[in-house]
C-alpha cells in the first residue's frame, strides 16, 4: 500500500487522519511506559524516590530561607510545587527527544509525526499520578479534604499540559536538525527551577527589591501560573496576583503552542533529511 502526501496540506493539522492512526498511538504510548521501566529494578517505585528526594532537600531549603515555623505546611508546599514541576520538566524533556529517539521507524513509514511527542506524555502522566496520589493522601492526614477550589483542578492540569506539549514540540522540531538543543534544554529548565515558585512561594519573589517590571516579566511566566494555580486549588489564596498579567501568562501560552505546532508541521516532511 502507499501513501501519497499532498504537499498543499503543509502547515495544517489534519484530525481525521490523526483519529485514523490511534491504534498507533496507544502502542506508541505503552511502549514508552515499558521502556522507561524495563530492567528497572524498583520499577514504578522511581516515580516516588525521585520526588521524594527533592521534597526532603528543598523542604529543608524552604524552612531555611523563608524561616517558616511551620514545617508541615512547609513541606506540603514544597511537596506540590516538587510534583508539578516534576510533570512540566519530564514532559518537556521526553517531548523534546520523541522525535530523535524515533528515528528507526521515523524514516521507514508515514504516519503522522505529531503522535511521537503526543505519545510521550502517557509515561510522565502516570509518573506524575503516583505522586500526585500520594500527594493527596499526605493532604487528607496534615489538613483534612481541600475546599472549593479543588473544582480547578482539571483546568490546571490541562493548562500545564498545554504549556508542556507547546515548549516540547518547539524543542522537539528543532532538535532534529540542531543537536544542541538537547545539551542546551537541561540548563533552560533548571533556570526555569529557580524562577518559578516551585520550592519558594510567589509572594517571596514580589517581596524582592527588584525594579517593578521584572516582576511583571515574573508574573508573565506560564510555570508561575501553573504552579501557583495548582496550588489554590489544595491550600485556597490568591491565585492570581493581577487579572491582566494572567491574562498575559495565558495568551503567551496559546501563542506559543499555535507557533510551534505550524512550525512542527512546516518542517515535518524534512524530518527524515535530517534524522
């Protein structure tokens, strides 16, 4: 059988076809599963170390730092802002190398090349469930059952998973042509560590005597609406600090995932040329 692509259709994403291959792409997403975990001796046991370990150091940093009395808060914050960021870095990380890991069958058959990164993010999904479980069940036993503002919670997950797949197709389109990026990638995300409020509250970062419109650069940051946003869903608060600024943050992010996935598309039949 052969597959006759039309060129007049670069830059657009085509959903019949992509609803033709789901076949493909729950294979795809089990295999990576599989793979991540084969030969593992602890197995899924990794998606609570991982974490865990970061939860103990920068728990401690925490206390340190912002000289919280409270230590079970403390942690608990900490704890969130740990699970989150362990979801936005992996699925960043993994979308950005879906395409180079792929390249065996990337170059032999046609489908649509968008499901590799897609795929990607089952595994970091189910990394980021176990934590998240075990997360809630701490919750329970040092508060008690959140409020109101759990009904949120869908859209955080769903905007941080927007956000990932947005920054992992950009990285992942050109790490097939530019190999750096895979080198370049762990040092952005570890800027982007200690930016954003995953083991520091967002009001210690205002509370700086920077000039005004690096906060205002601060509050444009998607991670930082995504974290604070996954927050006021479990602890309550202000979750957004000023209306247009969110707003911003938000409208950065449709833009960026509208970019890369045309430019995803543009580049897409020169993927083989380069793998």
């Amino acid at each position: 059988m052969k597959t006759v692509i039309d060129s007049t259709r670069a830059g657009k994403l085509n959903w019949r076809e992509i609803l033709n291959y789901t076949g493909l792409f729950r294979y795809l997403s089990l295999r990576d599963v599989l793979v991540r975990y084969k030969q593992t001796w602890a197995g899924l046991l990794w998606a609570i170390i991982r974490p865990l370990i970061q939860i103990v150091i920068f728990g401690f940093l925490n206390l340190i730092i912002q000289k919280n009395a409270d230590y079970k808060n403390a942690f608990l914050f900490v704890s969130s802002g740990v699970i989150m960021w362990q979801l936005i870095s992996t699925a960043i990380t993994d979308i950005s190398n879906s395409l180079v890991s792929n390249s065996n069958i990337l170059t032999k058959v046609y489908f649509p090349k968008i499901l590799l990164p897609a795929s990607s993010l089952l595994v970091c999904l189910i990394d980021f469930a176990i934590a998240f479980v075990i997360f809630v069940v701490m919750f329970l036993i040092l508060k008690g059952a959140p409020g109101w503002e759990i009904l949120f919670l869908p859209l955080v997950l769903i905007y941080a998973i927007v956000f990932c797949f947005a920054v992992g197709m950009l990285f992942a389109t050109m790490n097939v042509k530019y190999r750096d990026v895979k080198f370049v990638l762990p040092f952005i995300l570890q800027i982007a560590f200690y930016i954003s409020p995953v083991f520091l509250t967002t009001g210690f970062y205002l509370e700086r005597n920077v000039p005004e419109i690096l906060k205002d650069i601060y509050m444009l940051n998607p991670l930082v609406t995504i974290l604070d946003g996954f927050r006021f869903c479990f602890f309550g608060g202000e979750a957004i600090h000023s209306v247009p600024l969110f707003l911003g943050s938000v409208g950065i992010t449709l833009l960026l995932l509208i970019f890369s996935v045309r430019y995803f598309l543009r580049f897409e039949k020169t993927f083989a040329d380069f793998i």
